[in-house]
C-alpha cells in the first residue's frame, strides 16, 4: 500500500477572520466563492507556492482562476472560477469525501493547469492535469508505482511540453537518499518521461525571502538549480533543452571542495533566474572566489559567467563579500536589481550583463554613514507607464531634515539618476507604506500596501494608480486592521486576488479613464521565440495527410491516434489557430487569408506536420 500523504489546511492566523457576508464592497468588485467555501491559497509573494492561484486559458477560448480552497464536505480541492460567481465552482473531488487531495504546487500549461494531488490511499501524491471540468481532471501518470512521487516545479518548456521534478523508485533509494529527478510531460501518460536521473532541487534554498526565483524558461530552454544524482557539485545552474542529451549542468561556479574523499563542491545558492528577453538567464550566484554576484548564462558552458564583483573584499571570517542579487526585473534592455555600492550600500543598480555595463542608478537612502550613506534596500515590482517601479527605504530618522526621511515608499525610475523619484509619500512620516506584489491589469498598476502602520503587522490593502504620477488610491479596506491581500493576478483584464482577512476569491472590474482596448490590453499567454523550432530536437515529425490541398473552406486530417490539439501557423511563423480535441479530424478554415500555412498534429509525444495552401 502506498503511502497516505494528507497536507493539512494551515489556519494559523493573528487575527479574527471576517465573515463576506458583513463586508460592503466598492463598485465593481465582488466575492465569488460561496459562503462556507474557504479559500487557501498561501500569502507567500512568490509565483511558484505550494498553495497557488493561477489563471489559465487563451485570448480565444477565455480564462480560469484556478485555485484550492476547502468546504465542510470535501476538504481541500481544486476550485475554478471564470470570473463569476455561477462559473466559480468546485473542478473535482479529487481524493472523494471530507479527506484533502493535498492539491499543490499548482503552475499553468498553456490552456490547462498541472499540479501533484492524491485520489485515494493507494495511489499516492502524483502529476495530475486540470482544464476546469470536472470530465478533463485526471491523473496524467502514476510515476511512483510503490510511493508518491511528489512533482513539483512544473515549468512550461515550448508549447506543447513542461517539465518537473519527481522521484521514482529508483531516485528515492538511489545512494540513500531521497531525490527528485526531471522529467517531461506533454499532459499524457505516454508522453510522460523520465528526462534526466540528476537532482532537481525545488524549491531549492531561500536566503532571506520567499518570492525567489527557482526555474526560468528561456525561449524553448529551462534553467534549473540541480546537481548530480551523487551531489558532486551541490546546487549548481543547469539548463534543458527537453532532450537528454541537452541538459547539463552549466558551471561548477562554487569550486569550494566539502568532501575530501569524493570531491565534491560546494553548491552556489542559484536563484532569481531571470528571463533576460529570450536570449540569456540572469541570476545570483555564490562563488568561493567572489561570494554572491550577479551571473548570466546563454545557456552553454562557456556563456556562463559572473557579470561583475560588485563587493570586493573578505568580512572578518575571511569570506568573501557578495552583493548578491534581489529582486531582478528587466527593463529597457538592462537587468534592474538591489545590488551593492561600495560607497552607497545597497541600491538600485542595472545591468547590460557586462561588466563595464553595470552600474548603481541611483542612491535611494542619502543618510549618512561612516563609508558612505545608508541602503536604500529597494525592491523592484514592475514595469508601468514607461517607467519601473520599486520601493525603497529613506530612513526612518523623523528629525532629520537634510535629507527629510520618508520610511519605506514608492519609487519609479526610468534608468536614470535624474528619472528616478520617490512617487508618493503613501504612509506620512517615517512609517513603511510595505509595498509588494505590483502588476500591471487593463493599463493601471495595483500593488498591496498600508497608509498607516498598524501595530505589530502590516495592514496590506488594494492601491492602485492609472499613471506613474497619481497618487495611489486605495481601492478598498476590507476590514479595520489588516486586510492583508495576496496573490494578485490577471484574469483576462479584471484583478483576482485573495485576502488572509477574508479567504475568499475577489475579482475587481475597473477600467481607467481613456482606457484604450488596445493599447491597454497586456498579453497573457506565453511567449516563445518565433525564430526555433516548436519541435523539440527529440521529435521528428511525421508528415500530416491533409485533403483536399489546395482548400478553401475547411480541411480534414489523416491520423491513426487520437489528436489532442492542432496548431496553424502563417510564413512568417505566427500562430493564427489552435484547435484542442478536434472533432472527426476536420478543421473550418473558412475565415483564413489566402497563403501557405503550416499544420501541426500532436498525438501524444509525436508530431506530425504538413503545409497547407488556402485558396
């Protein structure tokens, strides 16, 4: 019998939860779980959570909040919402009665959701596949056929596969220890794979948050922190390229030996890989030469390098001081991150990843200090309005006068000494306005934040501005204290969240003023290089039989297996249709342009492909 594996619903809370029902809302927004329903997603500001929302869909068919939550009579269980609350409803009792299916680790493929869940007592935690009914919720495979094989750090590599870690047998009792090794799905059971025996640590070490970084999919490539299955090196970058033979580990950055009679090194604290526009990864890396710098990769071992040793020297144990790296986020074809300055502490820097490129933008926190003046600590969100926005420290000295100090505020820069300025003092005095999560939703940038400093906590209530000089409005206060909202994100224009004062799902329908359906609307969908190929290099093609070719109006397929989805691409290599399940092999061509496209069939791991002339 397998393992029982039951993750308990966490309700440790420093406050009195409300009820929705006492709450008077602001137009526009309202609550869509049912009461009784119990929302339980984690506040953690990181994309990759145990407990996660998520959306998925396409600009064509719509999208999905996905989401787990909990009721009297099943449990915790996988919920979805289409931003009503008729369309917000329980997908699937997926483990049937009042005992948790342990939903987890939940993260997006294209129009569905992936995610590791246990049905029963005897099947154990595995890779589950969800398009938000309850007919297309179901186990993908069943990898650990005597344990769990708990997958978790699902990360989409090219349009038609992601990968994960998971242990098997053989990884779980490999040289007496237990390991998650990677592997590759395309949402089918054949086309689940073991890829590669080497460790994937997920979600790896955190050193001082938890909105770091762990995977970054870089055009059809995934950079990974991993090591070999005898912990050669420790946590070192690799990178897949979702064949065998393309994942490796990329550099022994920390070189620093710890075993003596095996060799083995040091691992590096690999983390915020950042997705520098499809070209390279950014990334912090620990090297026993330099300490924590900033480090890039183009994804071979050669391109992978330390970018800059912003923090020369040793502390006084004789280890090498590191800026490290927090917060990156790109912009403007630069790398924007809290770095270090030797004279200026810990501040806004950027990087072109080159060594003469690299340099500190501007000195948030001016008090002075016996080397300098003090860290600015900022903390980078998001770009909006033409510029990135960040907060920062000032100091917290309410007598100083030169320079005035502020506390923790809102900032924006646009690259420059001069473009860089504190936008709001949101929390008056010295007190921290505590901002995080910003995003960017039909042209207006919402963030969490507090315009008073409660007691002990932060508040954390809805701001939002509709250009980079508003000052922030609070969208609502939930209740008095601490509303605490998390988890922010973009379901097709509208903003969904949550809240740890009252766990249930918001969404909030605003559009600014001079909203322009065109310019305002952010793309959602993943982004992959045009110029590689959508096949993955361990995939040949077979050829498409299409009739009638020329068509005109519609055409229809040969295949001897079942087809999941069919993609149209035009000459230039766009996307202009995608069709999942297509009934009886026929596809209704009818408002296409005249020209040549591609057709490609995916059945499972194999492809086939042909061209087709409309008329």
């Amino acid at each position: 019998m397998k393992r029982l594996i039951v993750l308990g619903f966490i309700a440790a809370v420093c406050f009195t939860l409300v009820q929705a029902a006492d709450i008077i809302l602001p137009e526009g927004m309202e609550i869509l779980t049912p009461e009784g329903v119990t929302v339980t997603v984690e506040d953690s500001r990181s994309v990759d959570k145990a407990k996660n929302l998520v959306v998925a869909g396409s600009k064509s068919t719509g999208y999905k909040a996905y989401f787990t939550a909990q009721d009297a009579e099943h449990g915790e269980e996988l919920w979805v919402s289409d931003g009503t609350l008729a369309g917000t409803k329980l997908v699937k009792d997926i483990f049937p009665g009042s005992t948790s299916s342990g939903v987890a680790w939940m993260q997006r493929f294209n129009e569905k959701v992936v995610f590791q869940a246990q049905s029963d007592t005897d099947t154990g935690t595995e890779l589950w596949i969800s398009d938000g009914t309850e007919a297309g919720t179901y186990m993908v495979k069943d990898i650990h056929f005597f344990g769990s094989s708990n997958p978790s750090g699902f990360t989409q590599l090219n349009e038609t596969q992601f990968i994960f870690a998971a242990q098997d047998f053989e990884s779980e009792t490999y040289n007496d220890k237990v390991q998650r090794w990677l592997w590759i799905s395309d949402g089918t059971e054949d086309g689940t794979k073991l890829l590669k025996d080497c460790e994937v640590l997920h979600p790896g070490s955190h050193s001082a948050s938890d909105n770091e970084l762990h995977f970054a999919r870089v055009a059809r490539k995934v950079f990974f922190k991993g090591d070999t299955k005898d912990q050669q090196y420790g946590q070192e970058l690799w990178v897949t390229d979702g064949t065998e033979d393309g994942t490796i580990m990329l550099k022994d950055i920390n070189t620093n030996i710890v075993n003596e009679l095996t060799g083995a090194t040091a691992g590096s604290q690999i983390d915020w890989l950042t997705n520098f526009y499809n070209e390279k990864v950014f990334f912090k890396g620990f090297s026993n030469e330099f300490g924590a710098e900033p480090w890039v990769s183009d994804g071979t071992p050669e391109g992978t390098y330390m970018i800059k040793d912003m923090f020369t020297g040793v502390n006084a144990s004789g280890v090498p001081n590191g800026s490290g790296v927090f917060t990156a986020r790109v912009f403007n074809r630069e790398v924007y991150f809290r770095g270090h300055d030797d004279v200026l502490g810990e501040e806004l820097c950027a990087t072109d990843l080159t060594e003469a490129g690299t340099r500190t933008v501007f000195d948030i926190n001016k008090n002075p200090t016996t080397t300098g003046t003090a860290n600015g600590f900022p903390d980078l969100f998001c770009e909006f309005d033409g510029v990135l926005f960040m907060k920062g420290q000032t100091g917290t000295d309410a007598t100083s006068t030169d320079p005035i100090n502020y506390g923790l505020e809102l900032f924006y820069s646009d690259g420059t000494t001069e473009g860089t300025k504190m936008q709001s003092d949101m929390n008056p005095g010295t007190g921290p306005n505590a901002a995080w999560e910003g995003i960017v939703i039909s042209g207006s940038m919402y963030f969490r934040a507090q315009d008073a400093t409660p007691v002990g906590s932060q508040t954390w209530e809805l701001f939002r501005i509709n250009h980079k000089d508003e000052f922030p409005v609070k969208v609502m206060d939930l209740v008095e204290g601490q509303d605490f909202v998390h988890s922010l994100r973009n379901l097709g224009g509208d903003v969904v969240f949550t809240s740890k004062a009252v766990p249930s799902l918001f969404r909030y329908h605003y559009r600014k003023p001079n909203f322009d359906p065109v310019k305002d609307v952010e793309n959602l969908d993943p982004v992959f290089d045009p110029s590689t190929s959508v096949v993955s290099p361990r995939e040949t093609p077979k050829k498409l039989g299409l009739y009638p070719n020329p068509a005109s109006n519609y055409f229809s397929f040969e295949s001897g297996k079942f087809v999941e989805q069919v993609r149209i691409t035009d000459i230039t290599g766009k996307e202009v249709m995608r069709i999942t399940s297509p009934v009886n092999n026929k596809v209704d061509i009818a408002h296409l342009s005249a020209g040549v496209y591609t057709i490609q069939a995916n059945s499972g791991s194999e492809v086939y492909r042909n061209i087709l002339i409309v008329k």
